[in-house]
C-alpha cells in the first residue's frame, strides 16, 4: 500500500465517493500486516479491515519461521483472513520448497484461527489447488485473488469452497480469456478488487491503482453478463459477507 500511505484520506474518500463500504488491506509481511490492524482502529472515509500474512515473495527471509508475534494476530477480531500466501513461480522471489512449506504452514494457521486464506498465484495454479485439497483448506475457504487461470483451475477452487477473485486485469485487451471465466462462473462464486497498488486498469496503466477503481472491475464483469452493475454489486457484496462476515 506504501504509494497511497501518503494519501490515504483523499484515496478512501474517492473510494467512498464510488460506493465503496469496506475494504480489506492484506499484509504481506510481518510490518505492513500490523500496519493494515493498525488502519482498521483508524476513523476514516472507509472501514478497514485487515488480512495478515506473508507473500511467497517474501517467505525466504522467515528463518524460524512465522514469527509468534505475527501468529497471534490472526486471532485479533478485526483480521478477517490469513494471507496473502499462496505460490508465485513467475517471479520466484523465494525458493519454490520455501514457498511450499510457508504456504502450508498459512493454511495450517488459518484452520487454527478459523479464517479464510487469500491466495496469491502466479503460474502454480495446479500446485496451489493440489496443496489447498490435500491440506484440507475447504475447512476455511478463501478466495484466490487477481485471478489469472484456466477456467478449470476456476472450476476446481469453486468445488473447494473459494471464491474466484478479478483484479482491473480483466479490463485489459489481451485477458479475452478472463472475460470468458468472469462471464461463465456463476456471479455467487465471484469477488472484486483492485490489488491495489498495483495493476491499474486500462487507460490508468502506469499510475498506482487505487481502490475506487474497483469500479472498472464491476463494469467490465456486469457487461459481460448483461446485468446492472448494482444488482452485481449486491451479489458480490454478499459473497464478500459470507466469506469475511464484515
Ligand atoms: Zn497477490
């Protein structure tokens, strides 16, 4: 989240000014997971909430493992998800053994908690589905965020209790074969987000993305249905209570 820190009253008031509710800030190490519960007692435009975590990028530099500190709070009541974790082999920033084992160990400590994971993927999908079945992670669910598989993989996670995530990476040309999914899956087993701040939408690439974006998303998939971005919303809102209870 570091290029909105420094702007975070006018990027959550324009969030509001779209809509927006809530919103969930990931950690994605042990500093911005206690930073995103420290947002989450802060009196802003938007209420927060926080997932805690570390990224597979990140999971090299965890020698003795998760830190205590960072376990406990996952217990905390306004940390509503393990992650993000997951398998990122595309940029392989850790050791692909190391990335496994941490995320085993995040699967392990959300079933301890009771709280759904987020999962971050990057060409492991098969593996990441693999690992979530043989590891029992339906107990909990989850959703896989910015998703960028196979309408199989989206099949899979969906028969496992998760939620299939869109990022403003649906609205760039090239992903015709995320819009297929988006358009094909029923709207019960979709969420939206920004990842923000990375992945701006088209037409905004180069800028940081920013959670009133989430907008594009919502646009991009309710045309694809045919349906009013609100009756989605609604949907979609939903879902996100079912699975955060927000
Ligand atoms: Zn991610």
């Amino acid at each position: 989240m570091s290029p909105l820190k420094d702007h975070l009253d006018e990027v959550l008031a324009r969030a509001s000014g779209r809509g927006l509710k809530r919103l969930l800030v990931p950690g994605v190490d042990e500093a911005s997971s206690f930073e995103a519960l420290s947002l989450t007692r802060q009196v802003r435009a938007v209420k927060t909430f926080a997932a805690v975590g570390v990224h597979p990028h990140d999971v090299k530099d965890l020698k003795e493992g998760i830190p205590e500190e960072l376990l406990s709070l996952g217990e905390n009541e306004s940390v509503l998800a393990i992650g993000e974790t997951g398998l990122d082999y595309y940029r392989n920033l850790s050791p692909r053994d190391v990335q496994r084992e941490f995320f085993i160990k995040h699967i392990e400590w959300a079933k301890c908690v009771g709280k759904p994971l987020i999962c971050h993927v990057r060409d492991a999908y098969d593996e990441v589905l693999e690992i979530l079945k043989v590891e029992g992670a339906s107990e909990v669910g989850g959703v896989l965020h910015c998703f960028q598989g196979e309408m199989e993989h989206a099949k899979k996670a969906i028969d496992m209790g998760f939620y299939i995530s869109f990022a403003c990476t649906i609205t760039y040309r090239k992903n015709e074969n995320l819009r297929r999914i988006a358009a094909s899956i029923q709207p019960e087993n979709i969420l939206c987000e920004t990842d923000s701040p990375y992945l701006s939408p088209e037409g905004l690439r180069g800028k940081p993305n920013e959670p009133a974006n989430v907008g594009y998303v919502y646009e991009t998939i309710a045309t694809l249905r045919g349906i009013e971005v609100e009756e989605l919303a609604e949907v979609v809102f939903d879902n996100s209570m079912r699975l955060l209870g927000w």
